[in-house]
C-alpha cells in the first residue's frame, strides 16, 4: 500500500470515527445530558464528577474521552469513573459481567512506517509521519466483577441537609413557591414557580446553591415582581438578555 493509499484510508477512517462521536454527543445534548455544563447528576449517579481514568493504568483520559466517559457515566448512572478494558479486567483477576455493553473510547497519534523511513533516508528527505485514529472499548468498573476491593471503592456522596442556612432562608424571604425534585432545574412563568434537583445529586453542594439562585433570578421577573420580558426564545436576544440578569444572581455564598 502506498503512502498516499494510507494517508487517505486513515482520513477515512478518522472521518467515519469523528462523525460517530458527534453524533453521539448530538444524541447525548438532545436527551438532556451534558454533564460537561450539567453540574448534577441524577437519582441513580453517585458517581463524583472528577476526571475519569484506566483503572488499571491509573492515567487520564483527556480530550474527547472525557466528554464521552462523563456522559456515560451520567447515562448509566454508573457509581465510580474508573474504566477498564475487556483485556485489562482479566489481567486485574476480573472480569466484564456477561451483556454488559462497553463505551467506545479514541487513541489518536503519528507513526512513521518503515518504507517511509527507507525512502527519507535515500532522498535525504525528513520523514513524513501518518495521522492515526485508533477506538476502543472500555467498561466502568461497575460493570466488572472480581476486581480488587480497592479498585471499585466509590468516593462518598453528599450528604443530605447541604443547603446553607443563609441561602435557606433567603429562598423563604422571597416567597416564590420553590419546589426541590426531579433532575431538572427550571422557572415556570406560567405558574410562578421554580424547580431545581435535590442537592444531594449534585457533583458539587455549591453548584446547588448557584442553580438554586439562577433560578430564582428568573423568577424576579414575574409581572407582579419586577415585570421583565420572560417571552424570549432559545437563543433570542430577550432570551440571552435574561440569562445575563440571573447569572447575577447565582453567586454562591462565601
């Protein structure tokens, strides 16, 4: 195979695999999950938001992996960001659990074959290195079984009652009908009401209380409050506009 055949296989390839990972990110943002923006998990998430990493190797994963592990993570509700491949389980003295589906991760480096070696030595030419793609299939540690007990310890969640009294009580000082539950956070103008998850489900406490605040933001706007335009569309500049007047109001409290 020549140098330009493999060039344009690899390009082929890298193409097929970066439009497999949009796509899977595109899917992922459609269903709500974006853990990357997120800062709450849901119910079923006890899992920390912290880098993932090869469990067996004990490095991080990095770039697009990352975004890929964590919106896993998020949609399995997976408990630990440990991650292992098939091989990598049966050399711990594990093994993946029957039916247990795997998430595909990337490898992306340059190498330099042998005949283009030969041929930068005889021309005197500098060696042109070809752009590969590699994908690979990693499993939680949650989906593993018969791994060393030190491998699948899960930090601890958050416990309950996190809410700062100070935030507490001006959430009561404001009188707005503020409902904790579900895994959305949201302003109902409609019904003059606000929502945000429970803070146990949060990575961190103090994106609770941001959330909790950006929301009442909103909420500040009601025609019998201070009467701002609430009509504004996803990506309108009535919209945009509101945004920036809550963002004013989800500093946490020191």
């Amino acid at each position: 195979m020549s140098r330009n055949d493999r060039s344009a296989r690899s390009g082929s390839n890298r193409t097929s695999l970066y439009d497999e990972i949009t796509t899977k990110i595109i899917g992922e943002l459609e269903a709500g999950r974006a853990p990357w923006v997120q800062p709450w998990g849901t119910a079923a998430t006890k899992a920390p938001l912290a880098m993932p990493k090869n469990a067996a190797t004990g490095r991080q994963y990095s770039g697009i992996n990352v975004l890929i592990l964590w919106g896993s993570v998020i949609e399995h509700g997976f408990p630990v960001q440990g991650w292992v491949t098939f091989r990598q389980a049966l050399s711990l003295g594990g093994n993946v659990r029957k039916g247990e589906h795997g998430t595909t991760v990337v490898y992306a480096d340059r190498f330099i074959p042998e005949d283009e070696k030969k041929r930068a030595r005889d021309t005197g030419e500098e060696a042109q290195a070809i752009p590969f793609l590699k994908r690979f299939t990693v499993f939680n540690l949650a989906q593993c079984e018969g791994l060393p007990e030190g491998l699948i310890v899960a930090a601890p969640g958050p416990e309950p009652g996190l809410i700062e009294p100070t935030v507490e009580a001006l959430i009561e000082a404001t009188g707005i009908n503020f409902r904790i539950g579900g895994n959305r956070a949201f302003y109902v103008p409609a019904h003059d009401y606000v929502q945000v998850p429970p803070p146990q489900i949060y990575f961190e406490p103090i994106n609770w209380h941001r959330t909790a605040l950006h929301e009442l933001g909103h909420a500040t706007g009601a025609p019998h409050r201070l009467n701002r335009d609430l009509s504004g569309s996803f990506g309108s500049k009535k919209y945009a506009f509101e945004e920036l007047v809550a963002l004013s109001g989800q500093s946490a409290p020191p």
